[in-house]
C-alpha cells in the first residue's frame, strides 16, 4: 500500500541543516530558471532580460518559504505555507492573462521540482547528510512544491473562468449593438472590446433558443447569440453568422434541417441589423404551420407589399370598390378568380386548374367581372393596382 505524502507543515529540520541549503538557493534559482527556459519553449521568451532576474528571485523566494516553515519548531507552520500558496496561486492567474496554458505552467513546475531537488540534494550531500535524512527533506520538497503547483492550477482556472464571464457578456453586448443598429465607431469599438475579429458579413438566423443550443457548435466560432432578442417573440434565439454567402450558405441549410428556422439576407456585419429585422419580418408573415427552414429571399415580394399595412388595406379596397355590391360567398369566388386571372396572365385553363373548377366556370366569373370592373381591367395602373392588392390573401378575420 502507498502511503500519502506526508504534511508539510509538520516537518522539521535543524538550522544547522537549512543553513547551508539557504546559502546555495542563489544557484539553485539560476539552475531551475536555465533548465525551464531550455526545456519548456513556452517560457523561453518570457524569462528575457530582466524578467529572468525577476523570476530567479521569486524562486528564491519560494524555496526560501520552504526552509522558513520547515525551520520553525513550535511555531505557526501554516503562516509562511498561507503566503506561499497565495503567491503561487496569483502566480496562476497571471499566467491565464499572459496567454501560456496550463501545460506550460505545470511543465515548468516539473522542471523546477526536478532541478530544485537535484541542487539541493547535492548540496545535503556535500554537508554530510544521512541517507534517510535525504531522502525524507525529498519528500517534503516535492509536497512543498506539489502544493504550490495545485494553488497555481486553480489561479489559472479561475482567471480562465472569470476572463470567459467577462468576454461572454462583452459579446452578449456585441450582439446586442449589432441588433439595435448601433452606429459604426459603437460597433467597432464593442468588437474590439469582445475581442471578436469582425468578419466580412453576418447573415441573421431567428430560431427556437432550444435548437439554438445544438445549432451553434456546428457554426463558425465567432458566430454570436442573443436569446430573447424580440420580447414579441419570447424563447426565440437570434443568430449571427459570419460570411456564410456562397457555397457556404447551402451549407447552413443542411445545418439546420429538421430545426424551424428562419434565415435573413447576408449583410456587411456592420449591417446586421437589416438581416435580423427581415428575419423577423418574414418569421412574422410566413412561419409555416409544420415549421422548417425558411429563407427571406423566397418571400421579397410578401414583405415588399406587406410593408405598410394600412396602405395595403386602402389600396386593397380601392380595388375591389366595384365588386362591393357583390354578395358574401359571390364577392369571395370573383375574388378568388381575379387574383388567379392576373397571377396567369389571363390564362383560362391555368386558372381552372388552381382553382379546381371546370374552364367555363372561370369564363362566367371574368364575364361577371368585366361587367363590374369595364375597361379597367384593360388599364395597366388598374392591373397593378389589382396585382398588389390581391397578391398577399387578407387575414382572416379581415
């Protein structure tokens, strides 16, 4: 069975034991700093000029808290232990904000621990030391050291943490400017702040906030997320995506099968705001009842006309005027017929065949409108007129 390595805070040397091991910590630093520098490449650059004198002296510093608290009979061990792991542990978090992973930062603790060990052993040596003696100061080098590596992880993974907090809610703030159409030198500086590298366009995509989740990780990594971006539309996600134009675009179509979506216009990302209101707009309009990817630029002509409703409604009933004397049911089917008529170009057999009647059905209903309608239906402006009005079919309660 393995024994646990024993705590560091009990252990005790003579001072007459420590003394020459302080005296050679100087060396011993300048060793550790030379072997991480040679064998983790990350720190090559890093321990330069004078930060290398800089870290020579934190090692030193280090050590030196070690012979301190093994040192001390009868005193508070945890005092110098506390101030060591709380060095380590900053030690960590900058680290994380100097961008080395924590592989660096543990390679080097590695190298340090050997090298640290391999001095200081030589010098126990050279002054006589028992074996057993030796042996028992390593194991508590190595728990010192194993403790200040384990404070310096959990400094790296809480700087990585709250660095990622931070940049989420700088995107989410992105995200949020882009979709309220904040002004250039707003948006530049909130994608500088995000540390977000714009892309050429951002193509919106309104969908549920649940197949937002699946979605997502399939997407280019900058793309950006605001839940609930429409309070008229709760649990729906919008999307922006980066250049996803092209042959790209396809792509994102089959990404999102079997999801109810709605993709907008690809804009410069500087414009996304456009994308997005058109999302809405036609999410709005055309959402079929079974869901499935929709694209906006398969519906330009329904927002087109739809775009001031009231106008709509005047024109509309300007149109139909004539048929006003019409009943109910009678007003509906010459209705009916009119829009068909103008969308075939007055192509009788067409129309009879969208409309399921027979092609003397159609021609009674044209006979009946040219009668209410005369030479109007002649007339370009009226025939334009109809085609707006009629292209989009009333709500139904209208």
């Amino acid at each position: 069975m393995i024994e646990p390595l024993r705590d560091v805070r009990s252990y005790r040397l003579p001072e007459d034991v420590v003394a020459p091991l302080r005296q050679g910590l100087p060396e011993v630093a300048v060793q550790c700093i030379a072997a991480i520098t040679m064998e983790v490449p990350a720190y090559a650059e890093a321990f330069a000029g004078e930060l290398k004198h800089k870290i020579e002296r934190a090692v030193q510093a280090a050590l030196g808290t070690f012979f301190d608290l093994v040192s001390r009979p009868g005193a508070d061990g945890g005092v110098p232990l506390r101030a060591a792991l709380s060095g380590a542990y900053a030690l960590g978090r900058g680290e994380a904000r100097s961008g080395r992973s924590l592989d660096a930062l543990l390679a080097a603790y590695r190298v340090g621990a050997r090298v640290s060990w391999r001095e200081l052993a030589a010098i126990s040596v050279g002054t006589g030391q028992e074996a057993a003696v030796v042996a028992d100061f390593a194991e508590m080098v190595f728990a010192y050291i194993d403790e200040l590596s384990a404070a310096s992880v959990a400094g790296h993974a809480d700087e990585l943490a709250a660095t990622g907090r931070i940049r989420m809610r700088h995107l989410q703030e992105l995200a949020q400017a882009l979709v309220a159409g904040e002004p250039a030198h707003v948006l530049q500086a909130a994608a500088e702040q995000a540390e977000w590298t714009p892309p050429q366009t951002l193509t919106a995509i309104m969908l549920p906030e649940r197949a937002a989740r699946w979605v997502i990780d399939l997407l280019d990594a900058r793309t950006l997320q605001l839940a609930d971006a429409v309070p008229e539309l709760p649990g729906m996600t919008v999307l922006l995506v980066p250049d996803p134009q092209g042959e790209s675009r396809p792509t994102l179509f089959r990404l999102l099968t079997g999801h109810s979506a709605t993709i907008g216009p690809t804009r410069p990302w500087l414009e996304a705001q456009s994308s997005v209101n058109r999302a809405i707009r036609v999410h709005e309009l055309c959402r079929p009842a079974g869901g499935g990817v929709v694209d906006t630029e398969d519906h330009l002509a329904t927002v087109v006309v739809t775009a001031d409703p009231s106008a709509l409604a005047d024109l509309r009933t300007r149109a139909l005027a004539p048929l006003a004397g019409e009943r109910g049911a009678a007003a509906a089917k010459l209705i009916e017929t009119l829009r068909s008529w103008l969308l075939h170009q007055g192509r009788r057999e067409d129309v009879a065949a969208e409309l399921f009647v027979h092609p003397q059905t159609v021609r009674y209903r044209m006979a009946r409108l040219r009668e209410l309608y005369g030479d109007r239906l002649k007339e370009p402006e009226w025939v334009l007129a109809l085609t707006i009005a009629l292209a989009i079919p009333p709500p139904a309660d209208a």
